[in-house]
C-alpha cells in the first residue's frame, strides 16, 4: 500500500528544495542591490517601476518685435473732421515685414475726449492677440495709466462686424476715468482692430463711432482690405455719419493722398 509522502519532513525533498532557493534568493537579491548601489555610486540612473514625471522647461514664445515706420504709405486714416485736433499717427510694422500696425490717438486723461485707435494688418501668420484685459492692461501701463475695474465683456456691433467690448476706469495722476475698451477681427479680411473710448458721456457709442471712422486709403492697391472698407460702409452707424465741424483747422485726421516719392508700408 502506498502512502502520500510527509511534507513536513525534513528529510523530503520539498524541504530540502526550500532550503536551497531561499538562500539563493537572497544571495541574487544581494548581488542586485550591489549593482544597483554601484551604478549609482558612478552616477548611472537606475529606472524605477514608478518614476516620477520628468519635468521639462517651459519655453515661452518669443515676443513680438515692432519697429517704427518713420514714413509709411497712407493706408489708414480717421473721418475727415469726426475728432478734434491734433490726432496723434503712429505706424509700427512687425519683423515679419507684412503685418502693421497704426495707432490713432487724441485728448488725453486730464479731461475731455480721450481715444485710441488701432489699425492691424494682419496675416495668418501674425501673431495672435491678447485677451482683451490682458493686452488693454498692457497698453495703458505703457502710457502710464492702469484698470482700476472692468464689467463683465459684451458683444457688440460695428461697421467691421462684432467686437468684444468692456466698461472700465482707467487711471492717471489725475485720477479715473471711465472708458469703454473694445477689440475684433474682420471675419473676412486682414483687419483687426481694437482701442479705447473714454472721458464722455456714452463711451460705447463713441467706441462704435471711433471704430467707424475708419477710413482706408484709396491710393494703395490692396484688395483683400479694401473689399473689407467697401462692403462694410452701409453698416456706419447713422449717428456716426454725421462730421461735426472741427474746433481747429483739419489738418491730419483724412487719410493724405499718396506722396510721389517711394515709402515703406
């Protein structure tokens, strides 16, 4: 008759089997962690099962570099005789050579109307805007003013098409003012714009007037923003249409006809 054999013998074979691999685990156990610790003396990266994340530096995109044009083409201006004098011109054009940039200012925080105006010449290739407070903040600091408050953004009209707008106070030395701030981009066609309105007593209808006022100069061939200024001019805002008589002479505001000699635009 046969038995089933004593596994808790000592003198079985699973016993002496046991005897032989745990000391031998161990023994490997033993050599692994001296590899282990002398890869690591040598500086050798030991991966583990769980590694933590590797964490790469975050590039920021480089900033925009603008320069300014000390003699452009014509290719933006304001309604003739709309704002009072002077209207202050900048033109900045971006490294890229294409995408420009006109700056139409008048007035000034220490009372009265004060605006801003700008004109972009875009490309699918130019850079993409801020958020409305971000780049309005921006703009302002360099001046040397600051947002005190801002409303909740709204969608408006204008001739352009809708525009993100904004109630907010900007602050000088001489105090706050209250402003609507706005900007858009032309559904179809290079243009974007955006600016300010502050200092009178409906700053969003002056907005929408300011963002209609623009005019787009005939002397230069450009048909994509052209198209843009033509079908968009039965969309003027009937109270934007009319041109009070300016305070001064209207020197600046008209878009000037195209000089004979060669200019960078």
């Amino acid at each position: 008759m046969a038995f089933a054999p004593d596994l808790m013998s000592d003198k079985k074979p699973f016993a002496g089997a046991v005897r032989f691999v745990v000391p031998a685990l161990g023994a490997a156990l033993a050599v692994a962690g001296g590899i282990a610790a002398a890869w690591h003396l040598r500086g050798v990266h030991v991966p583990q099962r769980e590694a933590a994340a590797v964490e790469r530096p975050v590039r920021e995109a480089p900033q925009p570099v603008w320069s300014r044009v000390s003699d452009p083409e014509p290719l933006f201006g304001l309604a003739a005789g709309r704002y009072p004098q002077p209207v202050r011109h900048e033109v900045l054009r971006l490294s890229d050579g294409v995408t420009r940039m006109d700056v139409f200012t008048f007035g000034g925080l220490q009372g009265g109307p004060f605006a801003r105006l700008v004109l972009e010449r875009v490309t699918e290739a130019s850079p993409a805007e801020s958020g409305l407070f971000v780049s309005v903040a921006r703009t302002a600091a360099a001046e040397g003013h600051a947002i005190e408050r801002a409303s909740v953004p709204a969608m408006k009209e204008s001739r352009f098409g809708a525009m993100e707008t904004a109630e907010v106070r900007l602050v000088s030395e001489r105090g706050p003012v209250a402003c609507t701030v706005f900007r858009g981009t032309a559904a179809e066609g290079p243009l974007r714009w955006s600016g300010w309105a502050c200092g009178e007593a409906d700053t969003a209808s002056a907005a929408r007037c300011l963002v209609d006022a623009a005019r787009f100069s005939p002397e230069i061939h450009e048909p994509a923003m052209a198209r843009v200024f033509e079908e968009s001019e039965e969309r003027i805002a009937a109270p934007c249409r009319a041109e009070p008589a300016p305070a001064e002479p209207d020197v600046t505001a008209s878009v000037r006809p195209a000089a004979k000699k060669q200019r960078k635009h």
